[in-house]
C-alpha cells in the first residue's frame, strides 16, 4: 500500500529541517570567514614593554609520557628568558617509568641553574585540571605559561607574548599549534588541516572580532591573576581549558592570539587515539556547553557575543543530527522515488542546502591552508579528505555527545604520544608500550559504511544521482575510519604514502590494554 503523502510529507520535513540547521552552520563558516578578513588591520600589539620582566612559572602537566618527556624538558631548559625569572613545574601523576625520567631530568636542570621542581601526586584527583590547579598553590610566577608532553616550544615564546600583559585587562595569550609530524601520513595531514583552521580562521576570526575564543590547554600564557579570579582550574567537564577561559572572559578578562607564534607539537598517529582524542574534546565541549552557556545569556555581554558563543558552543549538536540523517538516507531514497508534485518544492531545496554547508566547509579550511602556509597548493588535496574523516566520525562523536548530555562521568583519558617526527620514524610506534582501547564501535562503523555503500547503489540504480555525493561521503568516511581503526589496533599498515596511514609500517603486534581508564574506547 502506499506511503501516505502526509507521513511522505513530514519525513521529508525533518530531512530538510536538519540540513537546514547545517545550512545555517555552514553560513556561520563564511561568516567567520567574513569576521576575519574585514578585521584583518586589527592585529594585536603591546601597550608597552616591560621594564623589568616579570616572573613566570612553567607548567608541565603530565602523565606516563615516557617516550616525549626528556625532548620537553630540553625544550623548556632552552626558552629564550633570564633563569632568575623562571619556574619550572613538573605536575606528574604519572604510574610508569615516566617518573624516574622525569626526575633525571630535573636533577640536572637544577644543577645547571635552574629553579625547577619536579610534583608528583599518588593519585589524579580532577585529572590535568586537578594538577595544574595543585601546581598553582605553590607557583611564585605572576604569570603561568603551560605545555602539554606532547609539544616542542618556541625558545622565544615568552619574549615575543609576555610584553602584551602589559596592558592589565589581558588575561591570556595564546599561541598557534603547529605541527612536527603533518608528513608522516594521511591522516596527520588531515589532523593538521582540522587544527589550521581551528587556529587561523576561528580563533583569528574571534580574536580580531572581540568575540570570545578558548585557550587550548597548552602553547599559552596566563595571568595568574585571571585564572583565581575566575574561579580557577575546575574538573566538572573534560575540557577544563574552554570552561575557565569562558569564565575568566564573561569576568572581562580580554584573551589574544598571536598567530604568528608557532608551538609544534605531535599529533595522533594511530585512529585509535585520533578518535580517543576527538571523543574528549566533544564531550568535554557538550558538558561546557551546558554548564557555560546559560550564564553566556544571563551575562551583560553584547549579543554580538552571546550569538557567536552559542554557535561555537553547539556546533557538536551537529553530530547527532548527522546520525538522525544518516538513517533517513535509505527511506528517503524510497520516498522520493514515487513522490509527487505535492513533494517537489521541498525536495528541490535538498541540495542546495547540502551544498552551501559542504562548500563553506571545504572553503574555509582551504582558506585556512592559504592564510598559514606558502605551499598551500599542497595540503588543499587533502580537504575532500577531511570531508570523509570529518563524516566518519559522527558516530563516534556522537557517542560522546550522548554521554554528556545524559551526564556519564568519565575518567581523563590522555592520548599517547610516541616521538613520531617524520616518516623516518616507521611504525615504531607500534611497538611502544601505550595503546589507546579500540572497542567494538570500529566494526559498527564499518557495517553502518557498507550500509551507505547499498544506499548508493540503490540510488544509482534508481537514478538519483544527485543523491550519490552524500551518500558516499558517508560510506567513505565511515570506512575509513572503521577500517584504519580495526588495522591500527592490529599493528596492520600499508607500505607507501597510502590513505590508509604511515608509509613503511613495521608489523608489530599491538597491546590491547587500555594504560588508563578510558570514556572512548579521548573525545578531543
């Protein structure tokens, strides 16, 4: 019997109303884009400069970080600022060898000069939050520069950021992540793609704007004024970086970001601990979301920002829809395939709403590569890439905006770091010690991938082939990441500078063993 036109009708609302709500995130792209550009005379500079510099205390949050710690601890010992106005913390809550490194490695900084102390918990009470924030009560520094493991600083990132906290409203500066391994696969490529355009387009958008941005947990400098007197470190979400620089910025403390200061760092090399990552930082956004949002409201700030916040906020929402999406795909292929005349002035607006949020998408990011790097021409053949990644992991994005949302508390998860710096490096990360859980979520991936491929053979068979873009991007990208994840966890890689991962791996066997309690297995 035929589907009624009224439920023919409804479906096909809901369908639209969704890409609606992409639309308008897509708009909200080139808006950003907009803010950018017409503000681009608005380049931060110091009121004045210190005559005297002032102290600064170094954070070093870390935990079983064994492979990286020794190169930070170099790194750090050769900042370009008189010793006599630096402190070193080491906050280590590491179980492992770690430790012993650590120590080492502060014996002999001390014995080169150095005042640096090395402050070890027994336990990870408020995880990174909860270290920083114990580190905080014994810092002699006014101001607080803090580095992840993971990073290799710029020797002058306190000379070329600590004269901008001269101007006393100034709570943080905040550096651009770069990247020491971008060539050592595919999917570094894509992660440094994704953070390029986090960092030049919306943070440079929002900083040059007055709008709100975040610090990102590292590669910043911060007043430590600012940070007690926004209420201080808090471990009630997974992404306590977003939540005190909401709070400190709803206090009217100003936030800059200095572009052109580099911090490299190493990205994720396994998808495992790519997706563990990406898990994190969504649900640690969704939990900020809900808990900053409503005071964004009740503020006195301008609407301007309230508007600008709300998108950044909620942006995450958008994984959800895209599963709500996704299963509507095959039904309504079957709809349209007998609709009638009543139907079309709905259907014909499907693809132009696709469209303008695919193309703001792959517009900014290009745009993102040719703001930072000469050799953008390069990189933008990886951004259809970046599509697939960025649709293949709506599953497990999602997962972690339900978690939030129904307010599943979850240990800090931390992503492993391996000294990966190039493509010489092989797959020894395979053989390291730490691994990230995979769980069964990859093989669902792959089966819902294999689903999207049978929708678009059924839309190819039916004809409707303005249907088959999005319905491969879904297959591809869903594939890919089920794959890869399934391959990685295995210690299974493809020779070559294939999509599927780091040219010349060595087939080692992976641990399963989660080394922490993991909610992902990081949302990032």
């Amino acid at each position: 019997m035929e589907t009624s036109l009224a439920f023919k009708i409804a479906f096909s609302t809901i369908y639209l109303v969704i890409m609606c709500i992409f639309a308008i995130y897509g708009l909200h792209r080139y808006f950003l884009l907009y803010l950018y550009y017409h503000n681009g005379h608005r380049k931060p500079k110091p009121k004045r400069r210190f005559e005297e510099l002032p102290r600064v205390t170094v954070q070093l949050p870390m935990y079983n970080e064994k492979y990286v710690v020794e190169r930070l601890l170099d790194a750090i010992c050769a900042l370009d600022y008189p010793r006599d106005r630096l402190e070193i913390q080491v906050l280590d809550d590491s179980t492992d060898e770690t430790t012993a490194i650590a120590a080492r490695k502060v014996k002999e900084a001390r014995a080169a000069g150095f005042d640096i102390t090395l402050i070890h918990r027994e336990n990870r009470t408020g995880y990174k939050a909860g270290a920083l924030q114990n580190g905080l009560k014994s810092s002699t520094g006014d101001f607080v520069l803090i580095f992840d493991a993971d990073f290799v600083p710029n020797p002058k990132i306190l000379m070329e950021s600590i004269h901008y906290f001269t101007d006393p409203e100034v709570a943080l500066v905040q550096s651009r992540w770069g990247h020491i391994n971008r060539e050592y696969s595919a999917l570094t490529e894509v992660q440094s793609i994704f953070l390029d355009g986090h960092f030049v387009m919306e943070h440079g958008a929002r900083s040059r704007s007055a709008r709100f941005f975040n610090f990102n947990g590292t590669a910043g400098i911060w007043r430590k004024e600012a940070i007690l007197d926004a209420g201080g470190w808090q471990h009630d979400t997974l992404t306590e970086d977003l939540d005190l620089s909401y709070r400190a910025q709803l206090r009217g403390w100003r936030f800059i970001f200095l572009p052109n200061l580099v911090s490299p760092a190493e990205l994720p090399v396994d998808m495992n601990a790519f997706k563990s990552q990406q898990h994190h930082w969504t649900k640690g956004a969704i939990q900020t979301c809900l808990k900053i949002l409503p005071r964004v409201w009740r503020s006195k700030v301008p609407l301007k920002i309230k508007v600008e916040a709300t998108m950044h906020l909620t942006g995450n929402f958008c994984y959800l829809l895209m599963v709500v999406l996704a299963v509507m795909l095959l039904p309504s292929l079957y709809l349209r395939s007998y609709s009638t005349a009543d139907l079309r002035p709905l259907l014909i607006l499907d693809m132009p709403l696709f469209f303008t949020a695919m193309l703001s998408f792959l517009i900014f990011y290009t745009m993102a590569q040719v703001e930072q790097s000469s050799r953008w021409y390069t990189k933008i053949l990886y951004v259809p890439m970046l599509v697939s990644v960025g649709v293949g992991l709506v599953l497990n994005n999602s997962c972690a905006v339900l978690e939030a949302l129904l307010g599943k508390q979850s240990a800090f998860p931390r992503t492993p770091k391996y000294s990966v710096t190039s493509r010489k490096d092989g797959g020894k990360w395979r053989k390291c010690d730490y691994k990230t859980f995979m769980g069964f979520l990859p093989y669902v991936e792959v089966l819902i991938g294999l689903y999207f491929l049978l929708t678009a053979y059924l839309a190819f068979q039916k004809g409707a082939y303005l249907a088959l873009p999005l319905m491969l991007v879904f297959a591809g990208g869903t594939l890919y990441i089920g794959l890869l994840s399934i391959l990685h966890s295995r210690g299974v890689g493809l020779k070559g500078r294939a999509i599927f991962g780091p040219a010349h791996f060595d087939q080692a066997p992976a641990e399963s063993a989660a080394t922490e309690t993991s909610p992902d297995a990081q949302a990032a």
